[in-house]
C-alpha cells in the first residue's frame, strides 16, 4: 500500500448484513494454498539435514521442544515412587525371565517381562524392548505353519523362535549380557487398565466424557491439555528408564533401546526425548512415508513440521540403528536416511549412524534385523562378544508362564473412572507448574501457536478497486502472503486525513465486521477515521470470501480418516485457532514493510473475535501499540467439539485466556471490565 499502513479492528455485526466490498469475484475463492487438500499420515515428510553445527543445535532444540510440547511432556509430570514388583522367576538356561509391574502413575500400572543373564558379572546396559501392533505382543505366537514359511524365506533361522520375534530379540540380548524390560504397550496383555479398544481402536466422540470436568481421552478438554494415548506411553518410557536404573546390575550410562513397528515409534520418541538413551535402534518405522496409523503413535501438533525422519534425527550424534522392509520404510535408502547419514557428518559421526536395508522382506523384526541389532548394540554398548550375531534356540514362553498377574499379584482396577482420575491429576499438576512459572505458559504458546511475525513471511497488499466516500477511500484487496502462497481479502478504509496510525479491526464476520446495519462504517470505526485512523478489516481464513455464499463456519474440515480423534487431522495440519492469528499477523507485517508504513498499529478483538487478538497481541510482542480486547468470557477449555473452529490444542494447559493475555508485552485495554477506550468511542 502506497499511501498507509493499516490497523484491523474488528466488530460483531447484526444479523442482515450490508453488501460489503468483494476482494474476488462472486461464485470465486481466494487463491490461497490453505484451501488445498490436507496433509495426512500418509504425506510425504522430507528432512532438511543442518548446514552445520551451530544451525543444528538450534534446528534441533526447536524440534525436540516442539515435540516433548505435542506429546504432553512440557512441562514433564511428577515422578512417583515406582513401588516395583518383581516376581515368578523363570530359568531359562543362561537366562532368567520374571515378571514386573511398578507404578508410572499412582494407581497405574506398566506392566512387562524382565530378562536378565544367569551370570552377572559388575554393571552391564539395560534394554528397553517396546513391542509394536502384533497380536497379542508379548505373548505372540505366528503359529508353527507360518513359522516354519519364515524359516523356508530365510527370515528366520529356528521355529519357536519365528513364532515370538519379540520374545526372541529379548532372549538374545540377555544372552549377550543385558538386563532386558520388554513392556506392554497401553491396552496391550497384562496392561489393560485402559482398554486396548480405547487406546487403539478408537473411532467415535463419548459425550459423557467431554466436559470442563472428568473428561476423557480424545476429548476436545484433552486435547486442549494435549493430553493422549501418545502422551501415556512416552511418558511409560521414561518410567521404563528409571525402573531399569533402579536395577543394582543395570549401568545407568548404558541404557538403549529397540522396537519395532508401533515399538519404533517409542524408540525414536524415547530416544529423542529423554539423553539417558545411549543407543537406539527402530526398526521398520521411520521413513518418509506414513508417519503411525494408531492413535496411540499420533498426538495433535506432532507432525506439523516435521515427520518422523527429523525425530530420529534428534539422536545424533549418538549411534543410531534403523531398518527397512517391504513396507513403508522401502524408500529409506534414498529418502530419508541420506539426510540423517548428513546430519551425523556436519556432526562428525558418520559411523554412527547405520541403516539395515532389507527391502526383501515384509514388514519385519525377523532374525536378519535382529544380527544387524545385535552387532550394533555389541559394538555401542560395549559388550565384547565375539560373535554377537549368533542366535540360539530357546525354549518359548507361551501367555500363561508370563502373565503377570495371579491370586497373590492381582490385577488392579481400571475403566472409566481411573481414565478421568488420570487426566484429572495430570492436569492438577501442569497447572500448578504453569502457574509457579510464566515461562513454561510463554514457551508453551510460543510452540502451540506456531508463528511469529518473522516466520509469516513476505506479505504484500494488492489493491482489487477503490472507491471515494468522502471523508475516506474504501479499498478491497488482498493481503498476498507470498512466501506460503496464501491470499486473505482485506477492506482497508484510509481517511484522507492520515496521521500515521492503523488499526487492524477482528469481527466473527470477517471484514464485513467493520460496517454496520446501514452500510457504513460501524460508529467505533467512524470514530478511528474520523481521528485520522486507517482501519482494516479482513476475512481472516475460513471467514468471508473464503466461504461459499459467506456462510459462517461451525465445524472445521477433517482428512479422510473417519476415525473421530482430533490427532488425525490437527497432528499433520495447523489448527484453524492458530492459521487465523497467522493472518492477523501477516496483516502486522504487511503494515511494517510498507514504504509508507503506519508509525503505529492497534488492534482491537471485540466480543467474538477478543481470543484471536489476544493471542496475535501475545505472539507480536511490543510491535503493537494500542490493544483493545473483549473476550466476552470466552474459555478454551469450554470448546465442546474436536471440529469446533477454536479448538486449540495446549491452549488450557498453557493457562487458557487469561495467561495468554497476561504474557502479551503490550498490556490490552479490558473491554469487558472498562467498556470501550476513549479511542473506539
């Protein structure tokens, strides 16, 4: 814009509404790449390798913070006693197996098979074996025919040990003299506090279990504290590590971990999360391609900007195993890995890194994965065995000698009322935790919404046509965000009379918010031209222009997947909540990069659109001049629907509205409390 830089107010119109100034032509969108389809699991996830050390080390910090914000653990929950047991010893030869349980939560149980060499000599590593979506896991049994196929295709070298990979890599590592905990996932054998249905299978809303109190899991209550299956067992990982820390024989500073499949995703998740990972090994899971098809390997926010690739990455430089099959993880070796073997050579450790290419097989932890495992770990880990490749038969445990529950461990109690127990406590202690400390909340927001006025790119005004009325030029015309190719129709009214101030004016209704019953403007923004005050308002995205007919908005889009969890869609695709203050600051910047920019910019957000401003007041720090909001008692935490257009993953977590307006540096006008300022009268 030639003549001003503007500031957008925003206004709540009557029911009938005046025609407003068109940025398009009737019957047209705008043309902005939001509209496009959305990203899925089944995207492609490329990863930018660093240039150097020093850009790596903050690539990486933003990626890991981002990713322990999206799957709950920021900040991290209380750790609580453990109250291990360990019990019904097995001996196994060279190796013992005994079953376990300890509390990760108070009244919640991780449950699993604890193997350990026959002959311990000093300290030795301790292995986290997670186990991935095979029918029954721990207790997995292929059956003897189709064993006896993997042995014929050369997957397997012995029967009973193709009938129970999961159970075989754990014998083999005890046997190269590891302390092994091979552990339930959620729903998954002796873990069924909360039900396998729920934790994988789920496909449809509870109403009784959405509420500002007692919600459940997939709740929009949940997912406004990020709170998920995910979330449980990440957080079931870290607890792993601190039961095998607690070992007398485990060496602290030896701690790896493996799995496979789903098990691969809380490797990598683990490994990127928590430094007491010394080596890592997920197996046939990370790729380019599809990212977990589980609700329990998806959280909303995770995979906004960066996919699995970049999560295993975060290991470097520590040595790091991975392996393909015929699966999703085929393209590795072209795709992918060549991007993680850079970032360990920008770090100096290009053999570190190792990538077991099988593409032969069908998606596997099979006998050749586990030798490529095996040597890995041998050569990492310290283990001086001669030939760690070598794997013996064994005799395989069936369900009953390793269930772990029985007349003197009984099976604790679990359900609904333990699952709201669990988020309820959960909650109880991130607030406190948020309120002892702004940070948290301010780094939080940072990371939840997303966008700041430097990463909203190249912003340019175009005019569509102009009209004289009188005392002020009305203008329609888009703001063109040419950097992420977005196009949001804007109205500007420019007094003739400038003084070098803008206002940005938000309204439910767009930019129609700006006018009133009559057709002309409404008397708050009269009164900011009349005062020399360029006003804007705008079709923030999936306001106005970008619906057919300007039909308001009640529920947001969703990918194909039909299962009903926010994770599918709001873990690869930004929330519509944060994609609006995106706009709102892309008009900021617009105004700033104006050759004849406005010395000052305000922002008003009334009764309806007051929770978009206050978080573009918070993320535009100080760049704003005169803020005036009216929130109207609008609360995150009442957001009722996963479709809901408002619904904002972490937003109640990070202190809902009133913490996000106390963060902001430039201090809003209270409309709610002081009525409109002197400026808007």
């Amino acid at each position: 814009m030639k003549k001003s830089c503007l500031f957008l107010v925003v206004f709540i119109l009557p029911a009938a509404l005046p025609a407003v100034p068109r940025s398009v032509p009737e019957g047209s969108l705008p043309k902005d790449s939001r509209l496009g389809p959305l990203r899925d699991l089944n995207g492609y996830f490329p990863f930018d390798p660093p240039a150097s050390r020093e850009a790596w080390k903050r690539q990486a910090a933003r990626i890991r913070h981002d990713l322990r914000v999206a799957v709950g653990l920021f900040p991290e929950p209380k750790r609580n006693p453990l109250n291990a047991v360990i019990h019904g010893r097995i001996d196994g030869g060279d190796f013992t197996v005994e079953k376990v349980y300890f509390e990760t939560r108070p009244g919640y149980l991780l449950t699993g098979s604890l193997y350990r060499p026959k002959k311990i000599t000093g300290k030795i590593p301790g292995i986290l074996c997670p186990h991935g979506h095979w029918n029954e896991a721990r207790f997995y049994d292929c059956g003897e025919t189709n064993a006896r196929k993997l042995v014929d295709e050369g997957a397997e070298a012995h029967v009973e040990s193709a009938r129970n990979h999961i159970q075989s890599r754990c014998v083999g590592l005890a046997r190269l003299g590891c302390t092994v905990l091979q552990y339930d996932m959620i729903g998954y054998c002796d873990n069924d506090q909360l039900s396998y249905h729920l934790a994988h299978r789920h496909a449809k809303q509870r109403p009784e279990m959405i509420g500002e109190k007692n919600w459940g899991l997939y709740s929009p209550q949940a997912e406004s504290h990020l709170q998920s299956i995910m979330m449980l067992q990440t957080w079931n990982s870290v607890r792993a590590i601190d039961f095998l820390q607690s070992l007398p024989e485990v060496d602290a500073e030896r701690i790896a971990v493996t799995g496979a499949s789903g098990g691969g995703t809380q490797s990598f998740a683990i490994s990127a999360l928590d430094p007491r990972i010394k080596v890592s090994m997920p197996a046939v899971m990370v790729s380019t391609a599809m990212q977990g098809g589980c609700t329990c390997e998806n959280s909303t926010l995770m995979r906004i900007n960066e996919g699995n690739i970049a999560f295993a990455a975060l290991f470097a430089p520590k040595p790091l195993g991975l392996t393909t099959a015929n699966d999703w993880t085929k393209e590795m070796a072209t795709k992918g890995f060549p991007q993680i073997r850079k970032t360990y050579e920008v770090l100096g450790a290009p053999d570190r890194v190792m990538l077991h290419d099988r593409i032969e097989f069908a998606h596997n932890y099979n006998l050749p994965s586990r030798q490529a495992m095996y040597r890995w770990f041998n050569q990492h880990l310290g283990l001086g065995v001669t030939n760690p490749a070598q794997e013996r038969p064994y005799r395989r445990l069936t369900e009953k000698d390793l269930t772990v529950f029985d007349d003197a461990h009984p099976k604790p109690a679990g359900g609904d009322d333990l699952e709201r127990r669990l988020l309820a406590e959960l909650t109880a202690e991130s607030d406190a935790k948020v309120a002892a400390d702004p940070s948290i909340a301010r780094r939080g927001w940072q990371s939840i919404l997303d966008s700041s006025l430097q990463s909203v790119g190249k912003v340019e005004w175009q005019l569509t046509s102009k009209k004289d009325r009188g005392t002020y030029l009305e203008m329609p015309g888009f703001h063109n965000n040419t950097t992420h190719q977005q196009q949001v129709p804007v109205v500007w009214l420019y007094p003739k009379k400038w003084k070098n101030r803008a206002t940005i004016f938000l309204s439910p209704e767009g930019k129609a918010g700006i006018y009133g019953p009559d057709g002309n403007p409404r008397p708050e923004v009269a009164a900011l031209l009349k005062a020399g005050v360029s006003v804007c308002g705008i079709d923030l995205f999936m306001q106005g222009e970008f619906r057919p007919a300007g039909k308001p908005l009640t529920q947001t889009r969703r990918v194909k997947n039909t299962r009903e969890a926010a994770c599918y869609t709001l873990g690869y695709n930004r929330p519509l909540f944060a994609q609006r203050v995106h706009d709102i600051l892309g008009a900021i910047r617009m105004i700033q990069d104006d050759l004849h920019a406005a010395q000052k910019i305000d922002l008003v957000g009334l009764r309806g659109a007051g929770h978009w401003a206050a978080a573009a007041n918070f993320v535009a720090g100080n760049k704003l001049d005169r803020v005036a909001i009216e929130t109207g008692g609008f609360r995150f935490i009442q957001v009722d629907d996963i479709r809901h257009p408002d619904l904002m993953p972490g937003a109640a977590k990070y202190g809902d509205i009133d913490t996000l307006l106390s963060l902001a540096p430039t201090k809003a006008w209270n409309v709610d409390e002081e009525g409109l300022p002197a400026w808007l009268r």
